[in-house]
C-alpha cells in the first residue's frame, strides 16, 4: 500500500465492458487527470475491451486481438460481477495485465521510483464484498496498490474537480442522479452530498450494445449473402465480435459526427467494412448509417426491452429512477461513451430541464478521469486521517476537557442552587413548621430529592442549558488543535468545526444539516448530558442531602433551631443535634413565620452562591474523573464524523 506522506502517481483505470480508459494524476500535483494514450490498444484515448491470445504474439489488446488471425481465444465485454467465471476473471487478468504493462513501457512515471495506485470502477450494484474480490482478482495481473472505487462516486469527483462540467456548488452537494451509459448497461444511482446510495433497478439490460447488435442485424437484411453471413457468425463466435464492434465503431461515429451534417445532406452516411470469409466465398460486410437508418435503429421494438425501443425504455426508466428517488433530482450527470448519443441527451433534458442535465466534454473518459481523482483523494485522505487518528490518540483532548471541567462545575452547582431558597428551602420550611416534615435532615432529604426531580424534568433546561454554554466555550479550543491539519491538508477550518450546542425542547441539540450530525455529531451533547445526571443524582442522593443541610440559605433555618434548643454543645454538636431532632410544633411557631422567611430572601443570594460552589467540588470529587473521559470520548468521536464529511472536500 502507497504511504500518504509520498508522492504517488496514481492511475484511474476505467475497465468498461465495451471500452477502456486509462487516466493519470499526482498526489503532489493539484491539476486534472490527463488521459493516457495506451498505444497497443489502439493508440487513442478510448480502447475496445478486447483481449485475445496468440500462439506466436502472445497476448493481444484493444484492436490488435479484434483483427489478428489465428488467435486460440478472444475475449470481448467480459466485465462481470461472475468473476468465479473462467471466461470472466482469465480476460480480465489477461487484460489487466497487458494494459497496465504497455502502459509501464510507455510512461516512465509508471515504471520509475515513486508507487502507482491503480484504481478501478466498480458499479453501483457491487457491494463491498464484490469489490473486494475484484480487487483481489486485479492483483494477481501483477500490481500491488490498487483500490475499487464505485462508478458513481468517480463520476461526482470528476464533475467537481475536472473542471469541466458547470455545475455549482448546490447542485453537487444536492439531490444527484447519476446515469452512466455503458455498452451492456445503463447504470442509474442516487448521491446525496457525494454520498451514493444503492443502485436504482429499472429492471432493463439497456446497454448500448442493444443497438450494435440491431445495426447488425439491420445491416445482414440488406446483404445480398445474408445467409452465407448469418451462417458464418453462427459458427463463429469470433466473427461475431468482430461484426458488433464494426457496428459500434460506426454508431460512435455517427454520434460524434455534428448532427448539421445529416441535416444539410439527409444522404450523407458514416460507416466501415471488413471482409468476411464464408462458405460462399469472401464476403465484403459494409456498414452505411444515414440519419434515417439511426433513427430506425433507436425505435426498433428490442424483444428485451418488452417490444419497447431503445429511446422509449431509456426514457420510462429516468422516470422509473426519479420514482424511485421519490423526487426530481438538482442534477443529472452523464457518463460514459453512449451518453454523447444526441437522442440520449435531449430525452434527459425533455425530463428534467436542460439546466440540470450535465455531461463532460469527453464523457467516454469522465470515470476514468474520476477514478484517478478518487485514488488521489484517497492517498491524501489517509494522511489526513492519519493525522486526526494521531490527535485523538494523544492526550491533548482530554487534557483540554480535563482542564476546564472546573468551569463546568460552576454552571452546574449554579444550576442546582440558583433561585433554591424560594422554590425548595422555604415552602419546605413552612411544611416543616406546620408539623408536616418530623426533622430538618428529612427536610433536607427531601429537597434533595425535588431538585433531582425538578433538573431531570424534559421542561427544565437550567442544567442542558448550562451544559450547552460549557461545551460551547470549548469549540473554538477544540479547532485550534484541529486547524493545523486542515491546513496541512488544504481544508478550511470549519471542516473540523464541531457545531453550536443549543437546547431545544429540553434538550441538548445539534442544529446542522449534515449526514453525520443525525446521529454521531449528537454525540458529545448526549454524553454530557448523561454522565453529568448521573454524577449529579450521585451527589443529591449521596452527599446531597449533608451538603443541603449544612451550607447555604439552610444554615439559617439550623441556626433558628440552635437557638430554641439553647444547646450548650460546640457549634458543630450543635447543628448536628438541631438537625436531627424532632422540635414540638409549639416551638417551631415560637418565632414569626415571615420573619425567617424574609431572613432567608435577604441573603439568598449569596448563600445560593455559597451552596453552589459546595454542589460544584462535590460534583467533581463524585464524578470529576468519569466526566473526562467520556466527554473526550464523545468528542474524539463527533471529530471522526466531522472528519468523514470532510475526506469529501479533499481534491
């Protein structure tokens, strides 16, 4: 495997089952992938899928195993998720194999001292298993780094990095259907910021290869030897090929032709030969496309397609796929060769709006040009995630938790004590003095219990909103330690920015529309929120109630009562006497009930403050420990989301 800190060229090969593409970039570099001319395949920037071995030439790619003779076998639109298959995986290693080495002899970068990445396109349809078995049948043509990467997802990087669709920044980052027309299917998948989801089934076999094979067809009706032809393609698999290939080849033509010519010339036509033995003798099979003759190509009835043309069955399954979407997409990108079909295009936008139907300027090269963009996103990611890995497994994070845990502390103890005196302290006085609590430790057990009661009730939000103004102040620490990375890696800093905490309905929230934020980014607000109930019920339920008794607005009450009792004991005797005793109600009302409740109001305030700062180290010393852990747990796990959003951004 390539290590992220080198430089690596990396090479998007896009093994198609009609055609083949090779793109090169730089991890180093930032400038789009160029397409690489392969040479043995056909000297040009798209290759037939063709392979063949010879018992003299060896193995035989692209054109040169289409026309040589004598070959023992041939291989064509062998790309298959079969790859158990004899005439799956030995084409595609002997493919593989051959492309990639003509390639080495050719590029002295593939050949050199620095590692290559070779990645590859799955479909959408290939889950991670399939991918990974693909990826393990490429090795064994000889290279060591190679990654699958689905199609859909090269085919996003490439409309936002090439630079050559126009699109914005919204309409990537929405609702996108991607339809990659290849030769044995139409792939359709739904991305959702450059996040694909499962392939849409429109339940058809429509690759474009169905009009090769409509062209031969169409083509062996007008042959005067029509039937020594048919004979000899029946036995001859080879033959076969050869034939569908020469239809492709003048089909693409035809659609790469500007359309003006047909119209200014409706005879004009565009076409090849090849010679054909027979039985009969040499037969010279021409073929000859007019504007006319295409178009009866793409509204032939196809018996696969249930009696349905081409265009019909392309066009019900955009429909099908926006269905299936359950909305119409912001935009939809072509890929692959078929989708420079003129009808194609128009049928997209008749369905969608011209302003959201995109294609690149070569669309037959856009997933292998999308393919080395992800490879290079790739190496750079790993390092990314090499260096947040790095961060989290330091101690920094808990360090930085740890040292402003005190600031926690305060906004808790605040919360509980704060505004106590008049809504526990003295109604639980007069319940006291009217004979209804037996003893001031049963009194103050029992606001212990209602101030747990009152902070975990869902409409109380002085603790969540305590908790939401603590982790609030240690964001912008949190991105200093995160800003040297994205920096290192070209990232703005808000990419590792853990969003604003607000409380909504009671609860801690998390206001941001991200993927991630639905679930993990809730993370560290949920933690807190747990952990500090539950060091808060340890501490009322535990030393709570002491606390309640001896410190704050209570001490007046204690001290009312040392003062009926005439104890002569020490101060702490005392208190600990008065607290336990159970006074004869005529005694409780020997002194006015409004006087002591107006002593209480009098110095609530700083007696609240008082009890808070007593709540705040209890808080600590119960939980101080837990508390730092599992906050810095939920943080390093809300960064690990953050950074899984932000791979996407890396180019």
């Amino acid at each position: 495997m390539a290590k992220a800190s080198n430089s690596v060229v990396v090479v998007g090969f896009d093994l198609g089952h009609g055609e083949t593409a090779l793109a090169k970039t730089y991890t180093d570099k930032t400038a789009p992938p160029v397409v690489l001319d392969i040479g043995s395949t056909g000297s040009g920037r798209q290759h037939v899928t063709a392979v063949a071995e010879h018992p003299t030439r060896g193995v035989l790619v692209g054109r040169e195993a289409t026309d040589a003779r004598g070959v023992t076998s041939l291989y064509l639109a062998f790309k298959s998720p079969e790859i158990d298959r004899d005439d799956v995986h030995t084409p595609i290693r002997l493919f593989v194999d051959k492309v990639c080495g003509d390639a080495c002899e050719r590029d002295q970068d593939l050949a050199g001292s620095r590692p290559v990445r070779w990645v590859f396109g799955a479909p959408s349809g290939w889950d991670a298993e399939l991918r990974r078995s693909y990826g393990a049948l490429l090795k064994q043509a000889g290279l060591s780094d190679v990654e699958v990467v689905p199609e859909s997802r090269a085919a996003m990087l490439y409309a936002r990095d090439s630079g050559e669709v126009q699109a914005g920044q919204d309409q990537l980052g929405g609702n996108v259907l991607v339809v990659d027309l290849g030769s044995s299917t139409a792939d359709f998948t739904s991305v959702l910021s450059y996040s694909a989801g499962p392939p849409i089934d429109t339940g058809l076999q429509l690759g474009a290869g169905l009009l090769d094979r409509t062209i031969l067809d169409r083509q062996l009706e007008q042959h005067p030897m029509n039937d020594a032809l048919r004979e000899t393609l029946q036995e001859s698999r080879f033959e076969r090929l050869r034939l569908e290939l020469l239809c492709r080849e003048a089909k693409e033509t035809f659609f790469r032709t500007d359309p003006s010519r047909f119209v200014d010339d409706p005879e004009a036509t565009v076409g090849g030969m090849r010679k054909v033995a027979t039985r009969a003798g040499n037969a010279y099979f021409e073929v000859e496309l007019t504007a006319a003759e295409m178009e009866a190509v793409i509204n032939t009835p196809q018996p696969s397609l249930g009696d349905r043309s081409w265009r019909r069955a392309f066009r019900d399954s955009l429909d099908d796929a926006v269905r299936t979407m359950g909305r119409q997409p912001d935009m939809v990108l072509l890929t692959g060769g078929a989708s420079r079909m003129h009808f194609v295009q128009q049928e997209a936008r008749d369905a969608f709006g011209a302003d959201r139907v995109l294609l690149g300027l070569e669309p037959e090269v856009a997933i292998a040009r999308g393919l080395a963009l992800a490879g290079r996103m790739g190496v750079r990611a790993a390092g990314f995630r090499a260096d947040i890995r790095k961060l989290l497994k330091s101690d920094r994070i808990g360090s930085l938790v740890e040292e402003r845990l005190p600031a926690l502390g305060e906004r808790l103890g605040a919360a509980v004590a704060e505004g106590m005196t008049d809504r526990h302290v003295i109604p639980a006085f007069r319940r006291w003095r009217n004979g209804e609590i037996a003893t001031l430790d049963d009194m103050a057990a029992g606001i212990s219990r209602e101030l747990h009661a009152e902070l975990a009730d869902p409409d109380n939000t002085r603790l969540t909103a305590a908790i939401a103004e603590w982790q609030n102040e240690l964001r912008p620490e949190l991105e200093e330690l995160t800003r040297p990375i994205c920096r290192r890696w070209h990232l703005p800093p808000s990419a590792m920015e853990l969003p604003a905490v607000q409380v909504s309905g009671g609860q801690l929230d998390v206001p941001i529309d991200s993927a991630a934020a639905t679930e993990v980014l809730d993370n560290i607000a949920k933690i807190v929120n747990v952990v500090v109930a539950g060091v808060i019920a340890m501490t009322l339920f535990g030393a709570g109630a002491a606390i309640i008794a001896t410190t704050g607005p209570f001490a007046v009450i204690i001290a009312f009562i040392v003062l009926l009792m005439g104890a002569n004991e020490g101060r702490e005797a005392a208190m600990a006497k008065a607290r336990q005793a159970n006074i004869p109600l005529m005694m409780r009302k020997l002194r006015s009930e409004n006087a002591l409740v107006s002593k209480l109001r009098q110095g609530s305030a700083a007696q609240e403050a008082q009890l808070a700062r007593a709540f705040s180290a209890q808080f600590l010393d119960d939980g101080g420990q837990k508390l730092v852990s599992e906050i810095a747990k939920g943080i390093a796990a809300d960064l690990e989301a953050l950074a899984d959003e932000a791979e996407l951004l890396i180019s």
